[in-house]
C-alpha cells in the first residue's frame, strides 16, 4: 500500500511517498499532487520499495497534465528502473535538497488516503 504525507512550504510541496508505486496504489499519489497543481510537486522517493508501469504511468500522467515534479531520493530499485525506462531523462532527479532537508519530518503530517478528502 502507498501512503502520502505531505508538507508544505513556501517554494514548494513535498509528497512523502511510502510504500510501492504500482499498478492500483497510484491513486492517492494522483489525487494528492493535483491537488496541488500550480505549484512545484516534489515527490520524496526514499520510502518507495518499488515502482512498475503503473506507478510510471502516474509520473508521466501527473507532468502531463501541467504539474511540475521533481522526484528526490529515488531508492535504488526505482532509480534503476527510471534508469532502464529512460525516464531518468524525462524527470529531474536529485539525490540532496536543501527544500526537503527542513521539512522533512513527514511524520507530522496526515497520511492521506483518497481522493474524496
């Protein structure tokens, strides 16, 4: 199951993802950035196990529709397959971010779990 926290700031919003991005748990990742749509969506990756077309699908649909992401801290299961995909040169992919670095204690902020909130 995936579960978004988020945390905002100023510059931008700050998606924890925890969990797998696959295929029928995209949803709450596609709910919670539009959401935020006009602002700059970072989506923090280092609790993501794992990610599969669908979870791809989602990145893609999300830049698609307008919102701005920067995926930041890629496991190293996701980076190979955004590595293997080519989708490594579609996204902007940082490792550090001083952005993230304060805000992030996600722990704080509510999971949030559908579309309907």
């Amino acid at each position: 199951m995936l579960s978004v926290n988020v945390k905002e700031n100023e510059e931008a919003v700050v998606l924890h993802c925890k969990g797998a991005l696959v295929r029928g748990e995209e949803t709450n990742l596609l709910c919670t950035a539009v959401r935020h749509y006009g602002k700059t969506v970072i989506l923090d990756l280092s609790g993501v196990s794992s990610i599969d077309a669908g979870g791809i699908g989602a990145l893609i649909a999300l830049q698609t529709a307008g919102v701005y992401l920067r995926l930041e801290h890629p496991t190293k299961t996701v980076r190979e397959v955004l590595r293997v995909t080519g989708m490594d040169s579609v996204f902007e992919i940082r490792e550090l971010s001083s952005v993230s670095t304060p805000i992030a204690n996600a722990s704080d902020a509510p999971a949030l779990a559908c579309c309907g909130d």
